[in-house]
C-alpha cells in the first residue's frame, strides 16, 4: 500500500506544490525562497523518514508568513491524505530531542481532532531573516489540516535556532512513530472504530 499524496494550493499570495511518501527514507527536493525554512524542511524529512517535494513560490517582497503557513497547510493536508483511514497504525507519537543546551519534547495523536498547543520560548525575533514567530505559524497549519493533536513543549533552551531545530526535528520524530504501522494493531486504533 502507498502512502503517499500530492497537494497544491494557489491562493494571491501564494503558489504551492509539495509531495510527501510517509514510507520513504529522507530524500527531499525544497525551494521556498525562505532559506532557513528550507532547512527546517530538509530536518524534517530527514528524521522523519518522509520523501517530500517542496516547491513553494509567496509573496516574499512582503514577508515570509504566508508561504510558512501555506507550506504549513498542505504539509498536514498531504499526511492526512497519505494516511488514507488509518488502518493499522499506532497513531501517537512522542519524542523528547536534546538540541546541544535545549530539550524540546513533542507529542501527537493522529486521532482526526485538531488541538495545538505551543509552549516554547523563542528569545530572538529572528534568525537571519527568518521571523521565528513562523516556527509556531507553521506547526499551527499542520495540526489543523493534518486533524491532529499537536503540542510542543520546549523544558529549556537559549539559543534561538537550536530551539527552531528542536522542534521541527521531535515533529518529525513524532509524526514518523505515529504514522508507523503496527504489527499488533488490526484496524483503526480507536474504540469508535474510525478516526
């Protein structure tokens, strides 16, 4: 069974095209025009195991917002129409990922609710030109299309783009185990029968 899905979206401000293979081994093409986006990107799919094609064209003469969000939209989109109905997954994952001073741990549950909660600490505005507000921004796009739980929590850290790295990397994890197929689960991992 594949597991893979293709997404676009075309709005004013933004033109998107991205592609994900839950089952894949880290492989990803990216091009934002947001450089340390596209590095967060390339985190994710390598420690998520996902190969992902990201082309994504905004309205970055004004800032990067609407492309962080929009990638952020088809992103959970694509997850969620790569898991099809579910069937045999094990549906929650949980990380907890050192990044050199910080501890970031990030839980979900692919359970068809969407919950986002975000506590972390981000003490620069940015990082190069990267607004680190879009860190949450993103995370908030892909738990509402991909109907997840979504919660980060990062215990401690100080250096801004470590904490960035962090996140994008225990989501990565944590989606990679929630997406797994479990050899002990038959069926939808839920008493109601569906998620």
């Amino acid at each position: 069974m594949k597991r893979t899905a293709t997404v676009q979206r075309k709005t004013n401000e933004t033109e998107i095209d991205l592609t994900i293979d839950l089952d894949g081994t880290g492989n990803i093409t990216t091009s934002t025009g947001v450089g340390f986006f596209d590095h967060m990107l390339q985190l994710f799919a390598k420690h998520g195991g996902f190969d992902m094609n990201v082309q994504a064209r905004g309205d970055l003469h004004v800032d990067g917002h609407h492309t962080v969000e929009d990638v952020g939209i088809c992103l959970g989109q694509a997850v969620a129409e790569a898991l099809g109905d579910k069937q045999g997954i094990r549906r929650y994952g949980s990380v907890t990922l050192p990044m050199d001073e910080t501890l970031v741990t990030t839980a979900i549950d692919l359970g068809g609710r969407a919950c986002f909660e975000f506590r972390a600490d981000l003490p620069s505005e940015k990082i190069g030109d990267f607004d680190s507000e879009l860190i949450r921004e993103f995370c908030h796009a892909f738990a509402q299309n991909a109907h997840c739980n979504l919660h980060v929590v990062q215990h401690y850290g100080r250096n801004t783009h470590h904490i960035a790295e962090a996140v994008f990397k225990s989501l990565a994890r944590s989606l990679r185990m929630a997406c797994e197929i479990d050899p002990r689960q038959s069926g939808v991992p839920s008493t109601k029968g569906r998620l």
